[in-house]
C-alpha cells in the first residue's frame, strides 16, 4: 500500500478484473489511452495473467479514494517498461470513475507515483505519453511538473485522423528541486 493525501496505491488483483473492463469499456475513458477496441473480460484475464508474470516493480496499482471511511477503487496507474541500466521509466494512469475527474485526484496519483519511482525504485527520469488532444492528461502532468520533451507527429489514428504523441518528463533533479 502506498498512502498519499487523500488516496492510496494498492496492487491489482484478480477480482479488479471486471472494474478494469467496465471502465475501459467506457469510450470516454478509452479516448485518453492506447486501447481504441472494446475489451473483453477474456482478454482482460490474459492481460491480468501477462502482467504479473513481468517484474512486481512493473505492476500496476489500483487508486483508491478514502470515501467516508472505506477505501474505494476509481482508478488504475503505475510503471510498465523500466530501464533499470539508464533508469528511466514510463507511467500510465486512467481514472476509470468519471465523476472523479478534476477534483486532482489524477495529478495526485501521478505525485505519488513519481515519488515511488525516485525514492522507491531509485529512477533517475520517470517520462509518459500523451495524445495531443487530452488536455485534461496535459494540464495534469504540467501541474505535477512533467516537462514536454518531445512529439511523435501523426503518430496515432483516432478518429479518422493523426494525431501528434506528446512525450513528456521529470527528472530526479527536477523533482528534487521542486520540494
Ligand atoms: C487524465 C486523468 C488521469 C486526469 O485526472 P484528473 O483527476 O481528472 O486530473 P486533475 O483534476 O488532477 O487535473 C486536471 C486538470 O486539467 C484541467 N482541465 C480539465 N479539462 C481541461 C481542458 N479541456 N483544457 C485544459 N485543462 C483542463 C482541470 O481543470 C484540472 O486543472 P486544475 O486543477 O488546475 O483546475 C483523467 O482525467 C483520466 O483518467 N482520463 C481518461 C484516461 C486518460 O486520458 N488517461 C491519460 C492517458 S495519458
């Protein structure tokens, strides 16, 4: 369990299974990330399956918020891909319960996540991908601090057109002096 302000990190387990597959389901959800076809509970479980057999330090956590006393899942985040020879790392995040989202609920896991990758797992530069036309994703990262390092042109197809990759980051030393 990693504990923030108002919310925690907790693993993944098999019966968040049919949470994940409710909110991915959900095309608005679904716009902000690299799924573009409806889910299946059956690929979910080989996804749940695949998953853990990666190194528990590319596991994803479910986000919880307290709410009133009890602890309740809104949402999914953590590292996948991590470089431990340059020490970099790559973040997802998605907040499945909607009715969650710009109350900085995004922007705090996404705190809590740099401060695992830098103090937990001892990255030195934590980076994420986003599409150009999220936002609400860019305005988030941009408050956390990420820095923009970089765009893939037309490197996605959504929607019957390109759209650019935003590739964006924090160092060790940035984050270091952001404290
Ligand atoms: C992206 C996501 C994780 C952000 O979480 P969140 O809790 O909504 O984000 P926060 O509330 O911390 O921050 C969002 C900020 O964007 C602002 N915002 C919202 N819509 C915006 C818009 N159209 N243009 C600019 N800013 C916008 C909010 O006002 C807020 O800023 P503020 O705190 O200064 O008012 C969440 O919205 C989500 O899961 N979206 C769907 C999946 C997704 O896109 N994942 C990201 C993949 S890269």
């Amino acid at each position: 369990m990693i504990l923030g302000e108002r919310l925690r990190l907790r693993a993944v387990e098999k019966e968040d299974i049919d949470r994940f597959v409710t909110w991915l389901n959900d095309p608005e959800v679904r716009e902000g990330v690299a799924i573009f076809l409806p889910l299946s509970k059956h690929e979910e479980e080989k996804w749940f399956e695949t998953t853990m057999a990666k190194p528990a330090t590319e596991h994803p956590f479910v986000i919880e918020i307290n709410d009133d006393g009890s602890w309740k899942p809104i949402g999914d985040c953590g590292f996948f891909e991590i470089d431990w020879r340059n020490r970099f790392g790559e973040i997802g995040i998605f907040i499945g319960e909607k009715q969650y989202w710009n109350q900085g609920y995004g922007s705090e896991a996404v705190r809590m996540l740099l401060k695992h990758g830098f103090n937990t797992l001892n990255l030195n530069r934590v980076f994420l991908r986003v599409f150009e036309d999220n936002p609400r994703a860019i305005h988030a990262y941009e408050k956390v601090g990420f820095i923009h390092e970089g765009r893939l042109r037309k490197a996605e197809y959504r929607n019957g057109r390109y759209i650019d990759i935003l590739l964006m980051s924090v160092l060790r030393e940035e984050w270091n002096n952001s404290r």
